[in-house]
C-alpha cells in the first residue's frame, strides 16, 4: 500500500490543528493522529516488532505521548509525522529492552540509531513510509538471498504473495505436509540470518 | 545437509536448520503442521493472545516479512478505537488548560451520585405530592384544556438539535454527546424543581 503525499493545504490544515491543540484544545490532535496511524503501524512499529498486539499498544502509547507533548513540537513548515516517527522508534527501542523474546529482532534493529530517521528532514510522510518500507524490503531481500532457493519460495509464496497452503504446495509441486515442513525450516532459517544482517 | 551448524547461539531455537532435502522426523511434521495451523489464524487476523515462546518468536518474523510486504493493515475501527483511547488516555493525564477538552472521565465519576441524589429527590417529591394531594372535588371539569403549557425547553423533546450531526470523524466521542445531553436535562430539571439553574 502506498501513502498519499500531503498537500500544500492539507499541510496548512495540519499546522493549524497543531496550533489548536497547543493552545490547549487537545481534540484537535485527532484528525492528524487518524491520518498517521496506518504508516506509524504498517511502516515503523510492526516491522520492528513482529507482534500485531504489541504493535497496537506501541501505537496508542507513541499518540498518547505526542498529545502530551505537543507543547514542545516546533511547527518547521514540514509535517508532524517525522516527529511522531521518532517517538515510535523510541518507544519500540523501550519494549525490546524490556523483552528479551525479540532478540533477534533486537540484533536485527541494534545498527538502527532511533535519532536517524534515514530520509531526508523536508520529506512528507507518504516519501518517508515509502522509503521505509523499501529499506524493510531490502533487508529482508538480502536475508532471503542467504537461504536456500526452495525456503525463499515458501517464505514468498506463503508470507508475501499470501496464498493458501494447499496452493503454495501446488505450486511446489509437494504435498501440503511437505510444503508445512518447508515452510517450517525456511522461517527458522530466515530467523537465524536476519539477525545477522546488521 | 544440514543449513548453518555454526549458527547455535540461539537460546530459543538451538538446533540447526536441516536443509530443504532433508527426511523429516515424525515430530518435526507435527510441529511444522502446527506452526502452518497457527499461521493461518494469524494471516486471519485471529492469533491466540498466548503462544509457546518458540512459536511467537517465529510468527514475529513471519508478520516482519508480511509486513514490509505490504500485507498487514490496521482496520479503520481498530484505528478509530486506538486514536480515541490515546486520546481520551492523554486528555485524562494533562494538566487543565483554559478551553482545554474537559475531562469526561472525571464526570462519569461523579454521575451515578448525581443519578441517585436526583433520583432520590423525585421520589420524596411523588410520595409528599400524594399525600398532601387535595382532596378531588365531585364534578371537576375537565383540566386538560386548562392545563398550563411548558416552555419547550422543559418539555420531552428530540435531542437532534442539540447534538447536531455526527461526523464520521467524531462518531467515537458518544461519552461527550451523552454528557452534553444529561447537562442540558438536568439544567431544566433544576429549573422547574428549584426556579433556576
């Protein structure tokens, strides 16, 4: 999915909600919270954490704490979202150190400094999703070239192109408990690779 | 073959990945067939909330690649839920502010008092207004032409005026509509039971 670049009007309409809710009418910060929820979840949070319901909770803490420090948010004639992206990172960072069970995600995010946004100050939120995304997609690209061919395909056909099991051994030519097995060992051995791509 | 045998440190999955070839055993069947049960709920949006450690820490990298697919959304309720909780959540938490968003919670708290104290009061009223009742006279007339009409502010009336209509982007914020309803009966309450606001 890609995001809609902001519009010239839709940035003026964003400053003049900040500029509401920094005068004390935090209700303001709803329509900018809705319009950044999906590429905060979708694009930072999940990826870096892997788990859907912790992710939901990371995004309700990361809106909770740009509403409670709107105040200190400079209006730079760019959008909000590079900020609360940051404020994601940060918080994604606080729930692996507090769990030790993402570890190898952990390994797989530790060459990520949560200050370096990796894009450009001036970009909008649609460019920054996109880049972000595709910087996901090339790290998990150059792990998948580590396994083998028949794992790559499992993991594709299963996890990218989302087909059902009975289809993706059809399309290996396998039986289904076969294709369950190879699917079985490739996330495993994916698994052990991606931490080591930092 | 077997995949990476230099790669043991892994305290969650110590075993080394057999290679693609590779017969295998009974039990690793049945773990590969849960592990394709349990992923297929999560690619239906029904995960367990619990898992055995080495199966969530599977599943999390299935859902990284899922996600850096493009495949993985949050519903426009789920989001809707969540921006309001935080919102409701961080409102409750900030220090008052002139023209602030006024806590609702703080209201719901003192609600079922208000509820039972003006319940209470109503209920003293009907008991005293039975017994204090004058007697009925033999052939009253009929009252109902007689009877005084209320100003329209303190008669059953439709609340649609006052609420206006409901954005879809405001359509969570039921609490508020319902306080602003519950203020404005009770102001005419007041006004009829104790000749003002």
């Amino acid at each position: 999915m890609a995001f809609e670049a902001a519009t010239a009007s839709e940035l003026e309409e964003e400053q003049r909600l900040i500029e509401r809710a920094q005068r004390g009418h935090l209700d303001a910060m709803r329509p900018i919270l809705d319009r950044y929820a999906q590429p905060l979840y979708a694009t930072v949070i999940l990826p870096r954490l892997g788990d859907a319901a912790t992710a939901e909770d990371v995004l309700r803490d990361t809106m909770m704490t740009a509403v409670e420090k709107i105040q200190r948010f400079t209006w730079q004639g760019k959008s909000i979202y590079p900020w609360l992206r940051q404020i994601a990172i940060n918080k994604v960072f606080d729930v692996h150190r507090h769990t030790k069970r993402t570890r190898r995600l952990a390994d797989a995010l530790a060459h990520e400094v949560p200050e370096d946004s990796g894009v450009e100050d001036g970009a909008d939120h649609a460019l920054i999703a996109d880049q972000e995304r595709r910087s996901h997609r090339d790290r998990i690209d150059a792990t998948m070239a580590e396994i083998p061919e028949r794992y790559r395909l499992a993991i594709q056909l299963r996890l990218v192109e989302e087909l059902p099991r009975e289809d993706c051994a059809a399309r290996m030519d396998v039986a289904i408990g076969t294709f369950d097995v190879l699917l079985f060992r490739a996330v495993r051995a994916f698994r052990k690779k991606f931490g080591d791509r930092s | 073959m077997t995949y990476d045998p230099t790669d043991l440190d892994d305290d969650l999955d110590p075993g080394a990945v057999p290679g693609p070839d590779d017969e295998p055993t009974a039990a690793e069947r049945a773990r590969a067939r849960s592990f394709a049960e349990l992923l297929d709920k999560v690619v239906a949006g029904r995960a367990p909330a619990a898992m055995p450690a080495e199966d969530r820490a599977l599943i999390e990298v299935a859902t990284v690649i899922r996600a850096a697919s493009g495949a993985v959304e949050l519903s426009a309720a789920r989001r809707a839920s969540i921006v309001e909780e935080a919102l409701h959540r961080a409102v409750d938490k900030a220090p008052p502010a002139p023209g602030n968003v006024v806590s609702i919670a703080s209201r719901r708290a003192k609600a079922p008092w208000v509820i039972a104290a003006i319940t209470s009061a109503v209920a003293i009223a009907a008991i005293l207004a039975l017994f204090l009742r004058p007697a009925p006279r033999a052939a009253a007339p009929t009252t109902t032409a007689a009877a005084p009409t209320l100003p329209q502010h303190l008669r059953s009336r439709p609340a649609d005026p006052l609420i206006g209509e409901i954005s879809r982007a405001r359509s969570g914020d039921a609490a508020a509509r319902i306080d602003a309803i519950f203020a404005d009966r009770l102001d005419g309450f007041r006004e009829l039971s104790f000749g003002g606001p």
